[in-house]
C-alpha cells in the first residue's frame, strides 16, 4: 500500500513540501466501503470496465479494484482512478473507430507512410536535420528534438517528420485523454489511430461523424485545466518544455527547482502544462516555487496525478474565492494563504476518518498556525467525505470544512 501510505502522510505526519520525503508510517485499520456511495453512478461500471463494489480505505486513500477487458488494475486514489476511467471510455470508442473500413483502409496506408519520403530522417536523422534545419522553422526543430531528446515522452524523428506525433495528439483532445498517457493499451491505440491519421487521410471529423454522441465522462476541474489541454494538443513536448519554463521563471521558481520538474519523466507533458497553468493563474502569490518542488518528487503516476488534482483544486479555489496571497509551509505541510487571512488546506484525498494520529497532527498544525499574525481563519477543503467524528473534531478546533469536492468537480464538468 505504498501509494496510500504516501497519502495519508502528506496530511497526517511530518513532511516536506506535500509529503514526498521517504517515512516509516505506522498502517492503520482498513474500513470497506462500497464503491456505490463513493461514486457517481456512471464511473461504476462501463463498456469495457467494472468497480469493484468494495473499496478498501486505510483513513484517507481509497484502493479501487477495477475489472476490465485488459485486466483487473488496483488503483489507489481517487484521481488516478477518474483518469483510467476516462481512458478506458476514450479506448471503448477509439476500438469502435478501428472496426470501421475506413479505419482500416486509412491504417493500411499510414502503415506504408514511413517507407516513403522519409528516408534520409530514418537512416541518419541528426544528418539531414543539421542539413536541412536553417529556415524551416519550428517543424525542423521539433525534428531536432526528436533525434537528440531523451524525454520518454518525446516522438521519434518518423513520427514527428510525417505528423503522426500532431495528428496523434488532436485525437488525444478529441477523446478526452492525455496523449502520453501511461495506460499501455490505449497508448498503443492512440499510436496507430495516428499513423491511420497521418498516412491514411484520416481526419478527427471523419472519426467524430463515424461517432457521434459524447466521449464519456472527462472530468475537467477548471478552465484553465481545458485551455491547457487544448495546448497539449497544439504544442509538442520541446515547445510545452519552453513554455512552461518560462511561465515558471516568470513566477520565481529557480532554476534547478524548473530542471527538476521539467525533467522527472513520471509528470507526463500534460500534468506538468496543467500544473504550471493553475499556478500561473495565482498572479501575484508568493511561494509557488515550494508547490513545483513537490511535484518535482512525484515518483510514480499515483503521484503526478495527485498533484495536478491538487493544482486545479487550488486553482478552482483561487477563481471562485478569491486570489491566493501565498503557500506556506506549517509544520512542513504545505497550506494556502489568502489575502483575507485565511489558512486553507486543500487536498484531493478520499476521505478523512477520526484517530488519534489525526488528532495528534491537527494539535501540532494548530500550535504552528497560532503562531502566524493575521490569521482569521483555518479551512480544510478535500475531495471525499469527512466521517461525523472528524467532522466534529475539526470544528471544535475552528476548522471549517469543505469536503466531497470530487462530487462537485464532476458535476461541473457534466454542466459544461
């Protein structure tokens, strides 16, 4: 249960910056839930995938069991769940798509593509980009990326040369899933739909009319999470790379803080664009260095996404409550301030469920935020429920509580 231990301490023990820092945590009792009361109807079961009715909680992090046709996947954590459903809705349509004789006559030619005009890129790519680079402009530098890159999530030179990379990514967009996406089967889909694209003269309206209706259920938590999204499909990796190292050294986040981030492989170029989208819409905050410093850490896909959730939680909060003056770290957990004094803690954990750890934590938290001047209020915002006993506790400390924002983010989504 590493991912839920890895959870649980981020809000219950002593950490730095979000709780990325290796810790012996003490396991604790598991409860049962059933998966109906903790989730929306539609994420229960779809075409190609089941939930489990029991979903296992160790006091913060829920552990799904999720049947489908490429296996069962246990997946810890709420976002990383909402992800892999959206992914497998996206991969049930895209595998209607591929049934189609005009996929597959378009698959049939994308196939031949890479044997014709592209010779002197496959045979010596560094070569013909040094030959050919000097004003063609930002296609060749793509190329030149690809050829030389390291970055897992880069396209190959072939693929960028013949646009199977672009047409790729404007499928992604159209399905609602990342198009660097970690989930093996619909990456290997995603890769031939952009060969058919690409060599075969299929384009996202043929694909759309071939289906109509919607792509399933994507949860969108703000619209800065779409407008970066609809980047991610326009850009390539170099460039998202050079936007996004500018946007964060316009916030002051120093340079080896922006290499870290930029260069940890487990954040897919759609997390880490998402990411530095939410924290630049903070004009003005100070501390968004230690929030890019966590997520630097994130070492598994559990806890990238963890932390893009938690950038767009902040960002949700910041639009509709007001602007966000700073991050600060209390008791090395890392809280929001806002410029009306308040303390928010805002976390996308499943649910908070009352032991003496949680008392122990709170009792510290609140010595450390008495000692801050101008502090008027403590607020804990979280994605799941908070059990009545917690609830009580937290109150009786001067907590206000916001819980089940999950549900609310959803249902946002479904309105837009």
């Amino acid at each position: 249960m590493i991912h839920s231990q890895y959870l649980r301490r981020l809000f219950l023990s002593v950490l730095v910056a979000c709780g990325l820092a290796p810790l012996t945590v003490q396991a604790n009792p598991v409860t049962v839930l059933d998966a109906a009361t903790v989730l929306p109807a539609e994420m229960l079961e779809g075409p190609n995938f089941w939930v489990d009715p029991e979903v296992r909680n160790d006091g913060l992090v829920n552990t799904y069991r999720v049947k489908t046709k490429y296996g069962t996947l246990e997946i810890e954590g709420s976002p990383l769940l909402f992800e892999r459903i959206g992914e497998l809705r996206g991969l049930d349509q895209i595998e209607k798509l591929e049934k189609s004789e005009v996929y597959q006559s378009a698959l049939k030619a994308g196939a031949k593509s890479p044997l014709r005009g592209a010779e002197a890129l496959i045979d010596n790519p560094v070569g013909a980009v040094t030959g050919a680079a000097k004003g063609i402009g930002r296609w060749m530098s793509d190329i030149g990326r690809a050829a030389t890159s390291g970055d897992p999530h880069q396209a190959g030179v072939t693929e960028t040369a013949l646009g199977q990379a672009t047409a790729k990514r404007a499928f992604a967009y159209q399905f609602g899933v990342d198009p660097y996406t970690r989930f093996k089967p619909l990456q290997k889909s995603l890769d031939e739909l952009g060969w058919a694209a690409a060599g075969g003269g299929l384009t996202t309206k043929v694909a759309l009319a071939f289906l109509p209706g919607t792509m399933g259920t994507v949860v969108a938590a703000t619209g800065t999470t779409d407008s970066m999204k609809a980047l991610v499909r326009d850009k390539s990796p170099a460039q998202l790379d050079s936007l996004n190292r500018d946007k964060l050294r316009a916030m002051g986040v120093p340079r080896t803080g922006i290499d870290a981030f930029l260069d940890n492989p487990v954040l897919s170029p759609q997390d880490k664009t998402i990411i530095v989208g939410e924290l630049e819409t903070l004009k003005g905050s100070k501390g968004r260095a230690a929030f890019v410093a966590a997520a630097a850490r994130a070492e598994d896909e559990a806890m990238a996404l963890f932390m893009r959730y938690r950038a767009q939680m902040i960002g949700r909060f910041a639009s509709e409550k007001g602007a966000v003056e700073s991050f600060v770290r209390i008791d090395r957990t890392l809280f929001v301030r806002t410029w009306r004094g308040e303390i928010v803690g805002l976390f996308p954990i499943d649910r908070i469920a009352y032991d003496e750890e949680m008392k122990e934590k709170l009792a510290v938290l609140d010595r450390a935020i008495g000692k801050l001047n101008g502090v008027h209020s403590k607020q804990l915002w979280i994605g799941g429920p908070v059990d009545p006993a917690a609830r009580e506790h937290l109150q009786a400390r001067g907590w206000t509580v916001r819980d089940r924002l999950f549900e609310k983010i959803m249902a946002a989504s479904r309105r837009e």
